[in-house]
C-alpha cells in the first residue's frame, strides 16, 4: 500500500510540475496532491494543497464543495475545530453537494462543534 501512495505522490507532483512548467494552475493537481498528502496523513500539505486549489476560481460547484470538505477532514483531525466549522459550513453552503456527501458534512459538521466545546 505505501508503494501505492508513493506513486500516487509522484504522479501528482508531476502532473502539478508540468502544468506549471506551462505557466498555469490546475485544480485537479492540487486536489490529487491534497487527496495523497491526506492518505499519507500529511495534513498540513494536504491543507496547503486543498487552499491552492480553492484559490482557483475554475473550482465550481460539487467540485468546489467537496475540497471544502476535505479540507475541514484535514483541519478536523488536526483538532482545529473551528477551521474545520468553517469549511463544513462552505461545503453546505454550495447547493451542488448533494446525497451522502451532503450528510456527511452535516455529521462531521455536528461532531467538529461538539468537540469544540470541550
């Protein structure tokens, strides 16, 4: 499985590299890098690749909604609640996150709160 993950990482970090060799972003790199980092528990790059891919407006709808989404799992579990709230509440907010996605955030949106208070 970890050799898995390693050639997950060094397809997304190429596929990120060429695109910017180009002069452009790309979501989609950002995402699949996010999504690596978060299997290998790496948060904090998972986070720093989910904002990047955040700041490109070309993210839209359920897209948009589910990097919101990963990035409060990363926040969640690096017990930054309130960061986590922050992006559960930006995935709700966007009305192409539907079905279980959707109630997924719900939960996770309750028990980030919940652990919050304590």
């Amino acid at each position: 499985m970890k050799y898995l993950k390693n050639i997950l990482l060094t397809a997304a970090l190429f596929m990120n590299a060429s695109f910017a060799a180009n002069g452009g972003d790309n979501d989609n790199c950002h995402v699949t890098l996010g999504k690596t980092y978060s299997s290998q528990n790496n948060l904090p790059s998972a986070i720093v690749e989910f904002t990047a891919a955040l700041d490109i407006p070309e993210l839209i709808g359920s897209d948009r909604a589910i990097c919101h989404a990963n990035l409060a799992h990363a926040y969640y579990n690096l017990g930054d609640f309130v960061k986590a709230i922050n992006h559960y509440t930006a995935a709700l907010a966007i009305p192409e996150l539907v079905g279980t996605a959707r109630a997924d955030c719900r939960v996770l949106l309750g028990y980030a709160y919940l652990e919050g208070e304590e």
